[in-house]
C-alpha cells in the first residue's frame, strides 16, 4: 500500500520492544491459533528450510521453533532490535535478516513460508505474493495472518486515520495462478479498556499507533475520549477495540 513510512513504522516498532510482548494480547491469541491451523496445513510435507517474515520479538517463533524445531530458519524482520530478541528463541543454525521484506533478494528455496500479523505492512503485497511463489516449490506452504477491514475500526471513525486493509477476495485475487488456498478462517477479537486513554496507550506500546504522526494535544485527547465513550462503552462502562484476523493456508502450484 502506497504511503506506507517504513522508517516511521521501524522506529515505533523498535521503542515498543520492551513491552510488545506483554501489551500485544490480541497478537498473542493470533500466534496461538496459528500454529495450530499452521499444524494441520504443514502435516503433508517435510519441512527442511523455512523463513519467518515479521518476526517481531519472536511471539510466533516460539511456537514453530517446537514444531519444526529441525529445519534451517531464515527470520525476518524491519526492525533489528526485534529480530535480535527472536534470535535467542531460534535454533542454533537459524540465519537471521533484518530489512525490509519485499525488498530483500531470497537466495533459498523454501518448504515452508510464514507470517503473523506484518503483511499488512506492506506497499505492495500483490508483488510479495509473486515473489514468495519465486522461492516454493510446487506443493510448499505459504502460510500468513493478517487483518481484515473493520480492525481498529473504533479508531479510524474518529481520527479518519487507519492503514486500508485488504479485503479477502484482494487477496485470493493475488494469491491465483501461483497458489491453491486450502485454508481461510478469520475472526473477531475484541479486548476491552478502562478508558479511551488506556486504548491509544496499548496501542502505542505495541508499535501500533494507528493515527498516524497525530500530535495529542490535550483538548483533542479529551474530544476524543468523549467521541470513544460514547460510541464504543461496553455495559460495563468499560470501552472496546477490535481486530479483525484472517488465517491463510496455501499451497505452491505447479
């Protein structure tokens, strides 16, 4: 997706290193049920090199460490700080590459291709598609997460800012003529917060700003705070937020 500031999203992701990990709940819950889709999706082939693209701080990475826990690795990630920590839950022959991911020249052949939760990330996924498809073999597995329209969309109806997610059908569209899509399941998480303040501080502290290079000022965050109340209070009077996960299983054609 065009006007995408990797360098921005870089930054913001290597300051929330320290506390992704304890403050990426939702993403926590994507890894889990990822790996057992991932599970049954990987049952028919042998997986002897793999590559994780978006590792982040190793959320996903510590799940197929023990169920490929032979295979020859290759981690990715935009932001070095975070591929570092991923390394330390990798075996000892994983090979790790910190860049930008649709730019990066793959020299390897790959059984098995996963992602959690970066594709949406990327300016142009239709070319990524076509380029992981460069690097399979007939029958290996592309398997990635990503977010449909309608997560953070508390957000975007009030700040008007937000990344444009693909919808499904974009990306059946990009995945034809080069793989068969054995899998897609996807599914709504909502977490919920004390208040509208706690909501933009989760999502600082997980890199995930969501309203651009918008600067708080303190009458903005109280116009904000009441917008948010009254729209999205639960019963409870707490507020929520929503993420929209889809799960993508695909086989490399012929």
């Amino acid at each position: 997706m065009e006007g995408i500031d990797l360098s921005h999203i870089a930054r913001r992701f290597a300051r929330a290193c320290r506390t992704y990990n304890d403050e990426a709940v939702a993403q926590q819950k994507i890894c889990r049920t990822a790996a057992e889709y991932l599970s049954d999706a990987a049952e028919s082939i042998s997986v002897n090199t793999a590559l994780e693209i978006g590792c982040g701080t190793g959320g996903f990475t510590e799940y197929l460490q023990a169920m490929f826990p032979y295979a020859r690795w290759t981690l990715n990630d935009l932001c070095e700080e975070s591929v570092v920590i991923a390394r330390r839950l990798a075996n000892e022959n994983a090979i790790v590459v910190a860049g930008d991911a649709e730019k990066v020249n793959w020299n390897t052949n790959y059984d098995l291709i996963v992602s959690a939760s970066a594709v949406q990330w990327f300016r142009h996924p239709d070319t990524w598609i076509a380029s992981m498809a460069n690097i399979q073999e007939e029958g290996g597995i592309l398997f990635f997460t990503t977010f449909l329209p309608g997560t953070l969309s508390e957000i975007r109806s009030i700040t008007s800012k937000g990344l444009d997610y693909p919808t499904t059908d974009d990306w059946l569209g990009w995945l034809d003529g080069y793989y068969d899509v054995e899998m897609i399941k996807d599914e709504e998480i909502i977490l919920a917060f004390d208040t509208p303040i706690d909501v933009l501080k989760h999502l600082k502290l997980t890199g995930v700003t969501a309203t651009g290079n918008e600067f708080w000022t303190r009458s903005k965050l109280g116009e904000f705070s009441v917008s948010y109340k009254e729209l999205y209070s639960e019963p409870d009077g707490r507020v929520k937020l929503t993420y929209h996960p889809v799960y993508f299983a695909c086989r490399r054609k012929k």
